[in-house]
C-alpha cells in the first residue's frame, strides 16, 4: 500500500523560504519518478515539480522556475521541496504525489499560506 506524508507546511511572509518534505512507504522509492503539486481555494490541483527517479532530470513549472527545487533523498525514502521568495500565489495545499502501475497516489497534503 502506497503511503505518502508531507510536512513542512506553515505561514510566512512574502520573500520567505520554506521547505516541504514527503516520507514515502509501501513502494520502491528509488526506481520511481515522483513529484509535487499544490492546489489553491478555489482553483484546480497542479504540477509545480516533477523529478525522475535518480534524481538527475527535474521540471518546474514556470511559476515556480529558479525559485523552487526539488530533489529526492533514495537513502531516506524522501522526496523534498525547496520553496524559496514565496509570493501570495504560492498559499495552497502541497501535495506529494507517485503515478506507478497506472495508478495515481497522493498525500494528505500540507497547507503553505503565504501572507497574513
């Protein structure tokens, strides 16, 4: 059984960082590509980042280019996001997420609020 949690959540100001970490289970962490999406009130749920299994190969989307990093921890079955001069747009529920044998699997998710 596939199992993902996120933490890192939190509030900060405009211009902060944060960090964002999901602890995988139940599947082969280090073969598998994984990524991270976000979903604001009111709108749909979307990629913000995307890594291949290894780690070398990563995709951002362009929101978030030069500002955010993700990267994978195989050793510690963790999948990482680093999310640095947040902006308002950026206050949503993160979530971890692995797409294997044709099936997706999500995280409960991590509300980031960025703002007051």
């Amino acid at each position: 059984q596939v199992t993902l949690v996120e933490s890192g959540g939190g509030l900060v100001q405009p211009g902060e960082s944060l960090r964002l970490s999901c602890i995988a289970s139940g599947f082969t962490f280090s073969i598998n590509d994984m990524s991270w999406y976000r979903q604001a009130p009111g709108k749909e749920r979307e990629l913000v980042a995307e890594i291949n299994w290894n780690g070398r190969t990563t995709n951002y989307a362009d929101s978030v280019k030069y500002r955010f990093t993700i990267s994978k921890d195989n050793s510690l079955n963790k999948l990482n996001l680093q999310m640095n001069s947040l902006e308002s747009e950026g206050t949503a529920v993160y979530y971890c997420h692995v797409r294997k044998n044709s099936i997706n699997s999500w995280g409960k998710g991590t509300l980031v609020t960025v703002g007051s």
